[in-house]
C-alpha cells in the first residue's frame, strides 16, 4: 500500500478546510469575513458539492460572490438560534422584523434609505396581517436594528453612509444602505413554496428524503453535541450500529472531526474546537455556573452500575433530577464562587434568571433535557418515515433509559463534564479571584 502524495494530502486538507468553513458558516460572501478562505470553496466547488449531497443532503451553490449551503433542520426544538450583539437570543418579534426585512429586499433597488426600508417593512407587515412591536418605541426600534444588524453581517445589507443603528436614535437617524438582492434571495434554506405554516415548515426541513436514517444520523451527529441513543428511532440506531466504525473514518477525512463512542450514544468530537457556537468549559457566570453545577448533579445523582444490554448490564442515557436541587445547588454555588468569581450582580440577586439561563446552556449542549416523548417513540417524524429496523436485526432496546415524568433530566453526556475546582487568587489589584476548571482525562 502506498503512501499518499505530499499534492494529495495538501489537496484533501484543502478540501477539508473548505467543508469546515461551509459547516460553520453557511453562507460565505467573497468580500466577507473569510474572504481568503472563499478561493477554496470557489476551487472545489465541485467536489464539495457532491460530498455534502451524498453525505448530509446539503445542497451546495456556489456563485462568483457567494457560496450558500442549504443546511436542514433536524426538527422542533433543534433548531441553532440567532443571537444579539449582547448574547440574549432573538425573540419570536425579532424573528417576524427578519423575515419581513427579506421578502422586502429579495425586490428592493441596489441602494435605498434606512427610512424606506423601515416603511417597507411595516407595509408588508400589514400586509401579512403581522402585528409589529410599535417601532417607534424603544424596544422595537432596538428589535428592529437587531434583525437589520444580522443581515449586515451575513452581507445582505451594507452600510454605505451611517449605520443601521441610527434606527435607535431618538430624533429617529438616517442612513443610506447598499442591498445585495442575490445574498438575500438565498438565506432562507427551507421549502417555503410547500409549507402551509410554520409548524410544517420546520417537519418538512427535517425530513432527510430518500437518505432516510442514514441522513438524518449523519447530520444529528455534525449538528449536535452528542446523540443520546434514545434519540433516535429503531431503523436510526440500528443503521449507526452497523456504520459506526466506517462514519467515523468518513467524517474524519471530510470535516476532520474524531467519533467518541459511547452505550449512551456517539459524540463527533472537534480537536480544533473550531466548529461550535456553544462553549463549555467557557467563561462568564453562565458557562462557570453551569459546569459547576452539572459537576454537582453528576457527583449526586450519578447512577451506581450503569452498563450495556448487550453485556446483560442496565442502559442509563439519563436521571431524574428531583424538584428544588438546581435551585438547591445553585444557592450553594452563588455562595460560594459568586463573589470571589465577580459573578455578574444580576444574576446574584435573581436566581430565577441564572437558573434559566444556566439550563438553557445546558440543554443546548445536550446535558440535560426536559422529560417528555422522544424521538425513539416517534415524536416528530415526518410522514411515513421508516421507523422499525430490518426484520430480524436486533437493535439496542433504549425503552426506560431516561425517566418520564415533568421534570428536568441529568443525560448521560454530562458526566463528561464533571470537573475538579480550583479557586486562584488574581494577581492584578482591585480584581477578584476567578475559577479555572480541569476536565478530568
């Protein structure tokens, strides 16, 4: 067997730098940000076209300005949100300010005022019988602007004369704007032509066509933390069973990410942590709160003989959490670690906000979940979509390895995450002392 040529291994890390970009960000404009990495997606265009078709059911385009990867969803509830300059995640209004700004600009002139644009986005409000947040008040116009400030960055719109935060001005400032009308035709990904609303919108991204459970594991695995195995149907994780070991020589080639497989499910694991919006370890109060508070689940909710039913041992994807012990932790972390961590005052003095946004980090990293029906129960599967595994084939039986119930869920991935604590003194005068957490091997 030979070697690979010093042109090959150049050529396939070429090509994976390019399908990581794409991954990460799927919309690459030529004078964008990564600008001097779109030449490679430009180079490969080809190539990368027919690996994101076979492998996820992405379909690629790649213009002389652009390069879009239509990414689908993965159904309710999984979607990877936007977020605001300050981290707080858009709201359901902001959303509404975002799609009304595209079906306005997909037939706007290249070049219009700030104030047009506005009118015209009210105007087909109206006439989509949407009922705007006043935006002529603060908080709308700051909704407003938020929309506006996503497609600046995603280069739908550039700021050619004053900004389009001038919205927010009090004497209501003006500014003049550049649209690219081929950027904004090409954002929204999903089948809007088929959808009779929202709700069908998100279930017909989802379905993963004729690629069926190969599809849907395969993008499960590129788009989330970790695949609990309840997650998956019978035919979903019978296809991962058999495969495992070939995916993961597959995805390690093409996006260059490693598989950790586990009983409890499969992760795909980044050595360049790179291709992530979540972080965690990470910094700030949430990040710090929430791994210390996962380490204190797992050291007390950690079950005593999990195993495999293969081995004859008993599958345990997750435990309940009992009601009030978030709280109860969280209390005890705020006194310990919240003042000498300069933890931000807000949430010291309001436990509801840092046990809701704590939890929401968690549970976007798959560490915990709300009980509730799972997808290996049927829950969100499209229209006559393949659920059994092939007669005669036995698959892992995931019935009863997480709680029912109401309540909060600790998963299996969280033990991962338990850490050890040290507390260090900061050097600098007038700083605090901050935490530093070690993620045992």
């Amino acid at each position: 067997m030979s070697l690979p040529s010093t042109h090959d291994v150049a050529l396939a890390a070429e090509r994976r730098t390019a399908a990581r970009l794409l991954l990460a960000h799927p919309l690459v404009a030529s004078d964008g940000p990564h600008a001097d990495l779109f030449p490679l997606i430009r180079r490969h265009a080809d190539w990368l076209g027919k690996r994101f078709q076979q492998v996820l059911g992405y379909r690629l385009l790649v213009d002389s300005s652009y390069a879009r990867l239509f990414k689908a969803g993965l159904g309710a509830g999984s979607g990877h949100r936007l977020e605001r300059s300050t981290g707080t995640p858009f709201t359901p209004h902001t959303y509404a300010c975002l799609a009304l700004a595209l079906s306005v600009l997909v037939t706007a002139p290249e070049q219009m005022l700030l104030s047009q644009l506005v009118a015209d986005i009210r105007a087909a409000a109206a006439d989509a019988g949407i009922k705007l947040e006043e935006t002529g008040r603060v908080a709308g116009k700051r909704t407003l602007v938020a929309a506006l400030r996503q497609l600046v960055a995603w280069g739908v719109l550039i700021e050619t004369e004053g900004h389009v935060a001038a919205i927010a001005q009090e004497a209501g400032g003006e500014a003049l704007i550049t649209v690219d009308r081929e950027l904004a035709r090409v954002v929204v990904a999903g089948p809007l032509a088929q959808a009779r609303d929202g709700a069908d919108l998100v279930r017909r991204a989802a379905d993963p066509g004729f690629g069926g459970p190969r599809t849907y594991v395969r993008r499960m695995l590129v788009e989330t933390p970790v695949v609990h195995l309840d997650e998956l149907t019978a035919a979903e994780r019978d296809w991962l069973r058999t495969r495992q070991r070939r995916e993961a020589q597959a995805f390690s080639e093409l996006l260059g990410l490693e598989m950790e497989i586990r009983a409890e499910g499969v992760a795909l694991v980044d050595p360049e942590e790179a291709l992530t919006d979540l972080h965690l370890p990470g910094t700030g109060t949430v990040a710090q709160a929430a791994l210390l508070l996962v380490e204190r689940l797992v050291e007390q909710l950690r079950p005593k003989e999990p195993g495999h039913p293969a081995t004859g041992g008993t599958l345990v994807i997750g435990v309940a959490v009992p009601d009030g012990m978030v709280d109860e932790v969280l209390v005890e972390l705020i006194a310990e670690y919240g003042q000498r961590s300069n933890w931000q005052r807000g949430y010291l003095e309001d436990l509801p906000s840092l046990r809701e946004d704590v939890l929401d980090l968690l549970v976007r990293m798959r560490l915990m979940a709300r009980a509730g029906r799972l997808r290996a129960e049927g829950k969100g599967l499209p229209e006559g979509y393949v659920e059994e595994a092939p007669e005669g084939r036995t698959v892992t039986d995931v019935h009863g390895a997480r709680p029912g119930g109401d309540g909060w869920v600790l998963l299996a991935a969280a033990a991962r995450y338990a850490t050890h604590v040290t507390v260090r003194r900061a050097v600098a005068a007038g700083k605090g002392t901050d935490v530093q957490e070690e993620l045992p091997l």
